[in-house]
C-alpha cells in the first residue's frame, strides 16, 4: 500500500524532477504535487509526494526529514488526510 508524505519548508527553486530526483533515490515514487499559487504559478514552498509502500515511506521520512536542501530545512511527514472545507452559508 502506497504511503503519502507532505513535504514542507521546500525552497521556492524546487521542482518537481528535484523532488522526483530525491526521493526516487530512496525509493518508488507513485506521485508529486508540487503545490504553486493559483495566481503566479510560483512554488508556495511545500508539496506531497506518493511513495508505493509504507517501508519506502518511512525511509524516506527518516532520511529527510530535517536535511538541509537549497538553504532549508525540510520537514517531512505522513500527510494528513485532506479536510472538507464547506462554503458557508450566507
């Protein structure tokens, strides 16, 4: 089962092949979401990326949580599940 990680703290410089490039170096990258601003299409400085298993998940984690890339620190984690945001009501 695939694990996903929520990548943070990146530098605004980071591209999707650089965060392929890292953590396929761990392990089998399913997916990268490089997460821009709607508006400029500039890094908004985090990302989630899909390992294929739980053990390359946790290695990954352990590897790079806390290592210093482009200047930063980074933070790596499990991803929490995404929260429905309702409208409101008016």
């Amino acid at each position: 089962m695939s694990m996903k990680l929520y990548v943070g703290n990146l530098s605004f410089d980071t591209s999707t092949q650089d965060l392929e490039k890292m953590f396929g170096e761990i392990g089998t990258v399913e997916s990268t979401n490089l997460i821009e601003d709607r508006d400029t299409g500039r890094s908004r400085g985090f990302a989630f990326v899909e390992m294929s298993s739980q053990a390359e998940g946790e290695s990954a984690i352990s590897q790079l949580n806390g290592k210093e890339i482009g200047g930063r620190e980074l933070k790596v984690n499990l991803a929490k599940p995404r929260e429905n945001r309702s409208a409101g009501s008016y």
